[in-house]
C-alpha cells in the first residue's frame, strides 16, 4: 500500500458535486468532476476516503464472490468503511450501469471486462485510475494496453484470461509443436459415424478465430488496435487464415459451425471423443470434474512458423465516475489489485494475476495447467477496447460462417465483411 501525502483535491470536488445536487434535487445528467486534478502524479498522494464513506461493489458470484467477500472485510477492517457487495456479473456491469449511473443506483466500485472501457469512457462512466506508474511498473502490459484508452488508464486489472490447446492425455502423449502435426493426428482420428474429432473450437466466433487472423498477419485497427480508420481484416495474412480454416475442416471437423457449439464441443471432449479442443480457462474446472485426463499447452506454430495471437481479456475493477466517495472508491479497488489481495484470489479461484510479481511466483508456475495458459498469453493480443470494435462482432461472424459453410472466394467474404464494417463505423461516428 503507498501511503504518501494527503489528497484534498478530489475530496473538494466532491463536496462542491454534492451541494450541487442538494439545490438541483433530481440526479445530475453528467458526473461530478473526481478526476484527479491535472499535472499531479498521483502514485505521490496518499488517498485518504471521505468522511462517512460507504461503498456498494459489484462483482462476480461463486468463488469470485467469496474471494469478494473476503477483500471487502479486510478492507472494512484496515479502513472502517463498509461495503455492500451485490452480486452483478462482470459482462453485465457495463450495460447496466449506463441506466443506473446517471440515476445516481449504480456501484461506486464495480468489474467489467476491458473491451468495454471505450463505450463506458464515452458514456462518462469511469474515473481514471489514481495510481497509473504503480501499475504500469507492477502489472502486465496487456493488462494495461487493455484497460487504458488514449494513454489514459481507467482499470484496476484483478484477473487475466486467454484461450489455450487442450488435449486429451489418454488420447495423445504430448501437445504437437506444430499444427501440421496437428492436423495429421486429427486426420487419423477422427470419425464423423462415431462422433470423434481430432480438433475441436467455434469456427463461426471470432473470439476463438482471431487467433489464427493474428497469427498469419491479419489484425483488427491498426496503431495497436487505436485506429479504426485502419482494418486489417482482408488483408492477405487474414485470407491466409481462410484458407487455414478449410484446411482443418477437410482433416478434422467436417461439420457445419451451427453444429459445432461449446456445449457440443465440452459434452463431448468430456467423453474422450475429442483429442484437441481450443478454450479458456473457464473449462479447467467442468473437464476435472467429469475425470478428463487432460493437459493445456500453448498453440502449435502456422505453418508461416508463427504462433496464433488469441485475444486475451482482461477482468478489472473501475470506479465509477458518478460516486459520492471516489477518494474510497479508488481505495478500495486499488486495495483489491494489491499483491496481497490478488495471491489470496488466485488461492481461491485460481484465475490468472496480472500482476508480474505473481505471474512469476513458484505457485502459479508451477501449475501444469494454468501455466499452459500463462505460456500462450505471451502470444496473445488484448481485444480491442474502443468503441469500434461493437461493429467487428457481427460481420465477422457472418463471415466466419460462409467461409466455413461454403466454397465462396475467401477475399470477397472478407472483403464484404469489411466493407460492412467500414459502413457501421462511419455511421456511428456522424
């Protein structure tokens, strides 16, 4: 915990937010202003919360809330200030709070996942974060690159997730280093009479595909995924990627994609129908429990020799910008990121740190599992987190679609999702 000289800035902002709502009577349509004040480096300011401060946190239930539960305590504890937690999922948090913010119902401190950080930052629903060199020193770059919007960071980053290669321990000895062995084991194991299949993802979800787009060239905006007036989407590396997916589907999954969901695919890796199969770690604990003597490995290399960049996500605590307390609620979140916080939070719910003392300690590495995850997420990419990227979802799993369902020229499929793309964002930019 940094504890450096007092903030009285941001205090004072709130109380002259709060006469003005007293007079006004109905909530603001804007939030006060609680930004810390400009040209002060705030890793050098001790936060101290705001007198008769108490917060409500959203977050995740299960484990996740447990581990909630326990943060919010010790904070209770070290701080005397009370927590209310509701349990409101992280894909949610957004979307609600664009209705409940404003209204002045919303959580002082909440989760979400970072590719929603550009349509809250422009909905003026986040208050950057208080701390930025500590975490750009102490946590990972993705995390940051993924929560901050125009060198701005917004996030507080608790967890990290990214997709990864499960495999079937009884079914093959080892991970392949390439997919073309890959693809050769697959081909000799597959069976479409008795439902086996070699590998095994959502050839139709761009989530799960853009790993193969990266890997052969293909990108998203370009600066970093910051220039949407530049997409990389139908470049030659993304037709490459095209042409890869047919290849798979003609040597291990000849199905259409509307046959190939996750449930499918979990239902029957769970039955040692599958040797391969692409997802994240949220299947790490539904494959123990039904028995799967399974490993997680990186990506075999493309055949150009690189390795698939999947998109990672990053789960992360803003405060929102429309608080009473954001001297408390920015205490609060950075309490939860501490090292201390999130050790205990891997113990719990064993999700990924993004802070690096913890991505290097002996406890996560020595994970067969999760260090799979952790050695593929050097290749991956964070998802695109402006506004944009709304637009990107749907085209491209249109496109998906027909490349897989059909024989169509991959270019022109591309080229259209492209174009479609190109249309929205002009449209939602006047």
């Amino acid at each position: 915990m940094m504890m450096k000289r007092k903030l009285s800035t941001v205090g004072s902002f709130v109380m002259i937010g709060a006469m003005l709502a007293a007079c006004s009577g109905p909530p603001q349509s804007a939030p006060p202003e609680t930004t810390p004040a400009s040209g002060e480096n705030m890793d050098d300011i001790e936060i101290i919360p705001e007198e008769g401060a108490e917060l409500v946190v959203w977050g995740n239930g299960d484990e996740h809330g447990e581990w909630a539960e326990y943060v919010a305590e010790k904070f209770t504890e070290e701080y005397g200030i009370p927590v209310i937690l509701e349990e409101v999922s992280h894909t949610e948090a957004p979307g609600i709070l664009q209705t409940d913010g404003p209204a002045g119902l919303g959580a002082d401190v909440f989760t979400a996942p970072h590719d929603h950080v550009g349509n809250m930052d422009a909905a003026g629903l986040l208050i950057e974060n208080f701390f930025p060199e500590y975490y750009k020193e102490n946590f990972m770059d993705a995390a940051i690159l993924g929560t901050s919007l125009d060198d701005t960071l917004f996030g507080y980053p608790y967890a990290v997730e990214n997709t990864a290669l499960y495999y079937n321990k009884d079914l093959v000895d080892s991970a392949p280093e390439t997919f073309e062995e890959l693809l050769e084991l697959s081909k000799d194991f597959t069976d479409t009479r008795s439902d086996h299949y070699g590998i095994m993802f959502p050839p139709d979800d761009f989530y799960f595909v853009y790993a193969f787009l990266g890997g052969y060239g293909g990108y998203v905006f370009g600066n970093d995924n910051t220039d949407p007036s530049e997409i990389g989407l139908n470049n030659e590396g993304s037709v490459q990627a095209g042409e890869f997916l047919r290849e798979v589907k003609e040597a291990s999954l000849p199905l259409n994609s509307e046959d190939i969901t996750s449930d499918i695919i979990g239902t029957l890796f769970n039955e040692d129908q599958v040797m391969f199969r692409i997802s994240g770690p949220w299947d790490v604990a539904p494959h123990t429990e039904a028995g799967v003597n399974f490993g997680v490995a990186p990506f075999p290399t493309l055949s150009n020799g690189e390795y698939p960049t999947n998109f990672s996500g990053i789960i992360s605590y803003f405060v929102n910008a429309y608080t009473d307390y954001p001297d408390a609620a920015a205490l609060y979140a950075q309490f939860a990121t501490s090292e201390e916080m999130l050790e205990k939070r891997f113990e719990m719910t064993s999700q990924l740190p993004p802070h690096t003392a913890l991505l290097e300690s002996e406890v996560v590495l020595s994970d067969p599992i999760l260090s799979g995850f952790l050695e593929q997420a050097q290749y991956s990419q964070p998802m695109p987190n402006i506004s944009e990227m709304e637009v990107v979802w749907g085209p491209m799993a249109d496109a998906l679609t027909s490349i897989w369902n059909t024989d169509r020229d991959i270019q022109e499929i591309l080229d259209s999702s492209v174009n479609q793309i190109e249309e929205s964002i002009e449209a939602q930019n006047n």
